[in-house]
C-alpha cells in the first residue's frame, strides 16, 4: 500500500477497514470477470476511533485495534476513496467477529 499524505482518524466508535480483494479464480478453477465478483466481507482494520462517550462523560476503548483481521456485514460501512485505494468507514458494531 503506498502511504497517503492524507491521514484518516475516525471519530467516536467508528473503523477504517480496507476491504480484501475479491477472488478471481474459483476453487474449480473458473475465471470470474469483475460484474460476476462479489465483494468479500473481510478486511484489515486500518485506523481506529477514540471511543464511546458514555453518560457520565468516561470513554470507553473500542475492542477493535490497528491490523485486525475481521469479517463485517456486508451492508456495512460506506466507502471511501483515498488515494486510489478503496476504505471502508463503519461503526464498530458493524464488525461481526475478529479473525485469529
């Protein structure tokens, strides 16, 4: 990934996800063109949000960190271009497990 001189820092409970890129070939070898690629849900976490704001004023960390692999809902998030390069910025709830 070439580094942009725009730094992206997403407020609140919020995540910067760049999305893996979809499969060409399928397991019995079939050649997809890009109108028959489905775009996968599973990404990096590339930036994090401060927090949650809770009622008494105390933040609470998100559980999600730089470099996480994840799966997400696949209407979650809206894109953005930086770049070239395609994100995803979404809440962290959006996030539906961590990949290890």
């Amino acid at each position: 990934m070439v580094k942009s001189k725009i730094k992206l820092q997403p407020l609140g409970d919020r995540v910067v996800v760049q999305r893996d890129e979809s499969e060409e070939v399928t397991t019995g070898g079939i050649v997809l063109p890009d109108s028959a690629k489905d775009a996968p849900a599973r990404g990096t976490v590339m930036s994090v949000g401060d927090g949650i704001i809770m009622p008494d004023g105390s933040r609470v960390a998100l559980q999600l960190t730089v470099g996480a692999r994840v799966i997400f809902s696949s209407y979650g998030g809206e894109a953005i271009n930086i770049d070239d390069e395609e994100y995803l910025l979404m809440r962290e709830s959006d996030v539906l497990a961590v990949i290890e």
